[in-house]
C-alpha cells in the first residue's frame, strides 16, 4: 500500500506522517520517505519559486530511488510526491515566475502521470494555520495558498482516490488511520 501526503508547504505533512509511521510500525512493515525536498535544498539547488530544472531533475531522481524500496514493504508514506514537483512548477509557470520552459514543464507532467499509478491513496492537508518560519520553506502565503490549490486542482482533475484531511492534529491523526484502515481490510 503506497500512501501519498499531499499539500503545499507548512501545512503537516510530515508531522501526520511521523505519527502514522509511528502507528502503523507496530505490525506492519513500513516506510515513511520524508525529507527530499529539504535534502535537494541543503545540496544547494533552490526550490519553490527559485526552482529551475536541475533542482527538479534532484527531487526526481531522489523520489524514484525512496519509491522503488517501497516494494519492500506492507505500507509507503511518503510526505512528498512527483505531485508535488509538478505542482510548484505548474504554479510557477501560471504565475510568470517559471525558470523552465514549457517543455520542460511536459516532462514533470508526464513523469507525475507515470508517478500517480503507483499510490493508493492521497490525503490531502489544506491549509490550516500559519507557515512556520523556518528559513527552509517559502513564507509568503499567498503563494502556499495557490500550490495548495494547484494541488487540490490536480488531484480533482485527474480523478485520484484522495481525502482532505482537516481539524486538530488529533483529528487528522484520526481520520488518516480511519481511511488506511480501510484499505487494509
């Protein structure tokens, strides 16, 4: 079972999938990828508005290799996806602010479409409190706002099985065991 946290930056994507890794260890074997884009970004290439296609063919390449372990094991979280590579860039591109071309920007799609077969599931966080600075992750929340949508868009246009995942940290816990839960009966 592949699991995908999907969402714009700062919104607790890798704090729900720790604690479902934690949760789901006992009993399973499980692997929670997480940590990619920070990895690329402390490699030195730039990510979000700054991204250009270097940093993207990075994200790609580290992706694939945490996917292809994810045959070793009963359930793979991941706090990242190829969705999100497409997302930023397509969001970038919608905005003006682009640093690849448009063919360029045909590859993530392609390679995201290859990519969305693999998941069972996407849960989807929206945006729910305030970014935390980190001097990691973009601050302007105008643009986590529109890679939230662009997110949202693109999981509802194509059709992937996905659940918004909302209210406390307690409640998302909740409600993201409720729907694995359900797929592994």
């Amino acid at each position: 079972m592949r699991i995908a946290l999907s969402g714009a930056h700062g919104v607790g994507k890798t704090t729900l999938g720790r604690y479902l890794y934690q949760y789901y260890q006992v009993g399973h074997k499980v692997l929670f990828a997480e940590g990619i884009a920070r990895g690329i970004i402390a490699r030195g290439y730039s990510l979000g508005m700054s991204a250009t296609m270097s940093s993207y063919v990075e994200y790609i390449v580290d992706y694939l290799a945490s996917l292809a372990q994810a045959q070793e094991y009963e359930i793979y979280l991941s706090d990242r996806t190829l969705l999100d590579s497409y997302a930023y860039a397509l969001t970038n591109q919608n905005n003006g602010h682009s640093l690849i071309t448009l063919r360029e920007l045909e590859l993530l799609r392609r390679v995201w479409e290859l990519e969305q077969k693999e998941f069972n599931l996407y849960l989807y966080l929206p945006i729910q409190f305030p970014i935390e600075q980190d001097g990691i992750r973009p601050s302007n929340e105008d643009y986590q706002e529109q890679i939230s949508q662009t997110v949202l868009m693109l999981l509802q246009n194509y059709h992937l099985p996905y659940t918004t995942i909302t209210g406390s940290q307690k409640e998302m816990q909740q409600q993201a065991m409720s729907k694995i839960n359900a797929l592994l009966e």
